[in-house]
C-alpha cells in the first residue's frame, strides 16, 4: 500500500515538474435536478510558481466559408506579483503538423494582478474537414535565448474523448467578457411546413452570481449534421437584465429547407469579435429528443417567426359556410405571444389547397383595434377562401404566408406554417335566442340575442326576420361588432340574410336593435327553421366610382346557429307598443264620416318615448296606421315616420313627434267609405315596416265607430 502511495506521488509530482495535468473531460454539480456542467477544460500547464493555465472550451465551428477553431486560457496568478502576459502565447497545431494563425481576442489585457485569475480567448481560422479531436495547444513563453525565441510550457493535445457538446437535459456555465451564465435549452419542438422544417426552442438562461448582469449578444444557431449554420431568431436577447440568480426563458426559430437532414441537430453558441466581422465558438448543445410535426393537429400550438419575433399559431377550427352561389372555408385560428415582450400584430395572408391540385387565395379577418399581443396573451384571426358549393373537398392545406422585403426592395411570398385538414368541417355551435352568444374580441366584446322573430308580409313574398340584440359588454363608449349570416330550414335550404348597419356608438350597458331579413315564398315551412350569426367579414373596395374605399362583406366567422323563437303575435291593445328604440301609447281615437263627402277622419292623441341607451338603423322603417271596417273590403291605411332630422325623407309620410301630441288623418275616397254599412266596429291596426312594401301587425283594438274615446291600459 505504501509503494503504491508513494508511486501515485511520484507520477503526479514528474507531471507538475513537466507542466502537464491532464484532468476529467466533464466537471459537473447538481441544480434542480439538472446536471450542470463547468467549461471542459483539457489539461493545465504550469506557467511559473503559483501561476497555473487552464486550457479549455476547445471548439470548432462553421463560420462563413470555412471553420473558426477557439479555446479559452484561464491564467489562475496565486503569487504575490501580477503576471505581464505579453511573456505567455498559445500555438495550435494540427496533429498533421499545421500551424495555426492564433490570434487573442483581447490584446488591450497585459497583466494579471496578484491573487486573481483571467480568460483569454484565442482563435483562429481552420479547413472544413479539422475536428476538435485533430488539435494540439502549446502554452509557450517567449526566450530570446532559445534558438527558436520560445520555449515550450505545455503541450496538450486534445483527446480522441474529448466531447465538448452538452448533453441533452444538461445545463453549461459560458463565459463571455467576464460575464458568467448558466445555459439549457429546456424544450424543442420542430414543426414542418410544405418547404420549412421550423424548429422551436426554449432556451433558459440563468444568473448564478451574486451581481445583476447583462446579457451579451449572444449568436445562436441550429447546426445540421452535416455543419450548415441556421441563425435562430431570438427577440430582445441582446441587454436583457438578469438579477443575481435570477432566470429566463426565451423562445427561439428558425426556417431550414425540407432537403435538410432533421437527425443531429444541435444548438451552437457564438459571439462576435472584431467589431462584429468575426464569430468566437462559445458552447454546442444537443437538443432534447424533438418530434418532427406537420399542422395536423387541430388545436395544437405551432410556432413561426418574422423579424418582430416569435408567434404561436393554433387552429381552432374549419367551417364551410354558404354565401350566394359559393361556399366559404373559414379557418378559425389562434396568434399566441409565448414570448417576454410585447409583439406586434403580424401581417398575414394565407391561401388554401384543396385535394391537392386546386389553389385558392385565402383573405386575413383580425380585430381592427388590437395592434399588439402582450406576453401570455393571444388574438383570434380568420383566413377565408370562397369555393363553389358544389365542390367536393376531400383534403385541404392552409398554407399562412407572410410577405417580406427581400434584396432590392422586392416582395416574397413566405410560407410560414401550414396546416393538413382532413376536409370533415366542424359543426357550427348552437345558441338559444334568450342566451345568445358572447362577442370577445376587444374593443367589440359584446352579447348577441335574438328578441323576437317576425313575417313581414308582402304583396308577392314574405319577410322572415329576426330582431337581435346586440348588448355592448366595453367599459366605453363602443361600435358593435357588425353581423352576417343566413336563414336555413332543416333540409339544408339557405336563405342569405339582409343585416342592418348601425353607425352609432353604444354606451356602456348598452344595446343595438339589429333586424336581419330574407325575402322567402309565402307559403314557407318555417317548422325548426335557423338562423346563423356569425362576425362580419369585410374588405375595403378598390373599384373607381361610388364605391371606392366601401366596405364589402366578403363573409363571416365564428358563427353561431339559432334556434328560432315562436313567430310574434301582435299584442291586443294600443299601449306601450314596442318599436325598437322606440315606444308609442295611443291614448284618445275618435273617428267621423261625412258619407257626402266621401270623407273619413280619424283622430287620435299619442305618446312616443325613446329609449337612448337603445340604438337603431330606423331607415325606411315605417309606423303604418290602419282602420279595418267588420267590412274587411273597407281599410284606410296611412304610413307614419319616425322622428328623423333626415331632410330627404318621405315627404308624403306624416312624422311621428317624441312627446304627447295629436295626430289627425283623413281619406276621401269615394269606394271604401261606401262599403262602410253597419258602423259598427272598427279594428285600429298598427303595423311595424321595416321596408318598403313589407309590415307586420304589431298591435291592435276593436273600437266602436264615431266615438271619442280614451284608451287605457
């Protein structure tokens, strides 16, 4: 035992006199879990007494045209006297022989103070064929006695082990100018598009000291098996602020063509020297165990990146929805920012591909109002494309571009991810009239009712139509959300609907009174008839004339089928008659005939209230009074408008006054009066027209001919 002791000593004693320790090629400790890995230093070489070189971080990288060879020289002074470096210099050699031209990345360091310790970098360029494996490092110091003016400390050559790449779930400290930082990367997805593999990761990046530092611009890259470089796009990497052991995470991508082998990537970082014309090798990474994925999967997070930063893109969703002759795809999607900092909204565009030969473009739908997306957070988007309904889609693609400024200020087409559908389209979900659905996007959040269901009655056709409510959910003052949609009966029958535009602001809490309406046959089933809502879509027009810079509907989204409430039965009784933002009370009717005249007067005194937190669009809506004799051949009608300071409005129609007040009508006609035998009864009818040549029966009382009466609740 004692012979192998002091053999042990001897051996360590004749390599400190040679200036050579050789120790473990990894030396880690345990952080949460995670194997943490120092720098791999290769050997130490004794420069003087208490004066140790630690050579370490060999690396070799693609760099432009060729490779760049760097290491680091730790020198560890523990003498009582700095240490002048321009006496020390690193040669590399080839094992073939070569000499490297060395050069050192700071040459304004010249002394090492007593007690302290410093890295040097050194690098140089090599052949693309040389490994780390193939190098060896001479320590020198200069002797202008010696007959080559140096004289060797130190000779180590890399070991055929040597393996400076981090192994997957591990963390590396790097150093870089004197700023030390725990590196993993902590997840890696690679998605796959029709021309990109788009690889995503996470790399976490922690302050293990006890001073706030700031990050350096590091450069990092995918390497490829075979050596190609991929500069991954990491947003507000360069100055962050990390405070003592404090970390983060950032999200990093890149495109790299299909024809690229995805096996034995790795994760190279570099950082730039001589003012940025030259890249020093600073750590390899091998990425944990990724996937590769095509947008199969509806809602699964795929991620892209542009020169603002890193999205996520989920789709949600596909509809195919009817719109005159044609069909609508909608593609429902999700931008998230998974990021640190805000990003804004990107500018994108799309186009589909429907069983694998037809192309359509695709238009983008987004909320006008939101300009960014803040960490954490997501907006909802559209693409929509327009296919004749009577094409049979049996597999699609979408395909999300992106134009970008390419050399000579040119625009490219880039496809950023593409997603595979099966071409089976969700169901559209259902809504309860009294329930309705909710409008989420901001600066439109809002709730979506139907009132009551309506036949407006023709001379040819009929009007189905639906009053909706739509409540603004804003703290301020907000436009609503603009509808589209159709009515459809169960046999698949669909009847494009008409929808009302309303300019006016809502207050908060407050609520527009939209009709939606499609002329239908008046003989119509309209037994579990729907009606789909979904959110306008439109683009601004670019034809010359009246209609240049017009908003066009081109679809909608997000659509919701209702279940139709009863038809509405007019009330019996002239009180509190609703009329949208509207409310009338006839309170007082008297009716005279002069038979020689031919002549028929009806009187009557009436309350109209407004309702201003309610809006409506009241274009060509009409309030139409009628007296219907027990004769029905004998009916006297007269239109009513509401209260308007539209100086073109129908002349010919009495205006109806906010306030009590007294209306008087008279008909000459010489047929109706005559058919009038009994005097009787009469019915005093009042329709609602929300178009011109269609009403419906709102209210109604049975009155006593030439009586003046006074009409209560």
């Amino acid at each position: 035992m004692r012979f192998k002791v002091r053999l042990l000593s001897m051996v360590v004693s004749i390599c400190l006199l040679m200036g050579i320790v050789q120790i473990p090629i990894y030396a880690a400790e345990e952080t949460n879990g995670n194997k943490v890995l120092q720098p791999v230093t290769i050997g130490t070489v004794k420069l003087k007494e208490n004066v140790t070189a630690n050579v370490k971080n060999v690396l070799v990288m693609p760099s432009d045209n060729h490779q760049t060879v760097g290491l680091t020289l730790t020198i560890n002074n523990n003498s009582n006297s700095e240490l002048n470096l321009i006496d020390y210099w690193v040669n590399v050699y080839t094992k073939s022989g070569t000499k490297l031209n060395v050069q050192n990345t700071n040459l304004k360091m010249a002394k090492v103070p007593a007690k302290t310790s410093v890295d040097l970098n050194y690098f140089s360029s090599v052949g693309n064929d040389i490994k780390s494996t193939d190098l060896i490092v001479k320590v020198i110091q200069w002797d202008f006695s010696a007959s080559s003016y140096t004289r060797v400390l130190g000779e180590i050559t890399v070991p055929l082990r040597y393996n400076p790449v981090t192994p997957a779930g591990a963390a590396r400290v790097v150093v870089t100018d004197d700023i030390s930082a725990t590196i993993s990367v902590k997840k890696a997805t690679i998605g796959k598009s029709e021309s990109y593999y788009r690889p995503d990761l996470r790399v976490m990046i922690k302050n293990d000291s006890k001073q706030t530092i700031v990050l350096p611009e590091y450069q990092l890259y995918i390497m490829t098996k075979d050596n190609l470089m991929y500069p991954l796009t990491a947003t507000n990497l360069k100055g962050t602020i990390l405070n003592p052991l404090t970390e983060k995470e950032f999200q990093m991508t890149v495109n790299i063509p299909l024809n690229v082998k995805a096996d034995g990537w790795k994760l190279a970082i570099m950082y730039p020297i001589n003012e940025g014309k030259g890249k020093f090798p600073v750590a390899l990474f091998e990425l944990p165990k990724a996937e590769v994925t095509e947008g199969e999967e509806i809602g699964k997070f795929y991620t892209f990146t542009n020169s603002k930063g890193v999205y996520s893109i989920r789709l949600d969703s596909m509809n195919r929805l009817p719109i005159e002759e044609d069909d609508l795809i909608i593609a429902n999607l999700t931008i998230s920012n998974k990021g640190n900092e805000t990003l804004p909204i990107p500018n994108l565009n799309g186009k589909y591909l429907f069983n694998e030969s037809i192309e359509k473009p695709a238009s983008i739908s987004q909320n006008n109002k939101v300009i960014a997306i803040k960490p954490g957070a997501s907006e909802s988007i559209q693409l929509v494309g327009r296919v004749p309904y009577t094409f049979d889609i049996g597999k699609l693609k979408l395909i999300v571009q992106q134009k970008e400024t390419t050399t000579g200020n040119a625009e490219e087409q880039v496809e950023l991810v593409t997603f595979n559908h099966n071409g089976t389209f969700n169901t559209i979900q259902s809504a309860r009239p009294e329930v309705g659905f909710k409008v989420k996007d901001v600066g439109y959040r809002s709730t979506v009712k139907i009132n009551r269901l309506n036949i407006y009655e023709g001379n040819t056709a009929n009007l189905i139509a639906a009053q909706i409510a739509v409540f603004n959910d804003e703290k301020r003052q907000s436009s609503m959300q603009q509808l589209a949609g159709y009515f459809q009966k169960p046999d698949g029958t669909v009847y494009p609907a008409t929808f009302e535009y309303i300019d006016d602001k809502l207050s908060p809490g407050g609520q527009a009174i939209v009709n939606a309406w499609s002329t239908v046959p008046k003989d119509i089933d309209m037994t579990d008839m729907q009606l789909v809502i979904g959110k306008a879509l439109t683009e601004t027009t670019t034809e010359t004339g009246t209609t240049a810079g017009k908003e066009k509907l081109v679809g909608y989204a997000s659509p919701y089928s209702f279940i139709l409430p009863e038809l509405f039965k007019a009330q019996d009784g002239l009180q509190k008659i609703d009329m949208q933002s509207y409310q009338m009370s006839i309170t007082r009717v008297s009716t005279q005939i002069a038979f020689k005249e031919s002549q028929v007067t009806l009187l009557f005194d009436y309350n109209l209230t407004q309702d201003l937190i309610k809006k409506s669009n009241m274009k060509d809506h009409k309030i139409v009074i009628e007296l219907q004799d027990t004769n029905p051949k004998s009916v006297f009608r007269k239109e009513f408008s509401f209260p308007t300071s539209d100086s073109t409005a129908n002349a010919q129609a009495a205006e109806l006054k906010i306030g009590e007040n007294h209306a008087e009508v008279t008909w000459n006609d010489v047929e109706l009066v005559d058919l009038i035998t009994a005097l009787k009864d009469y019915n005093l009818n009042v329709y609602y027209q929300v178009t011109p040549g269609y009403k419906t029966l709102i209210a109604t009382q049975k009155l006593p001919w030439l009586v003046n009466r006074t009409l209560t609740n």
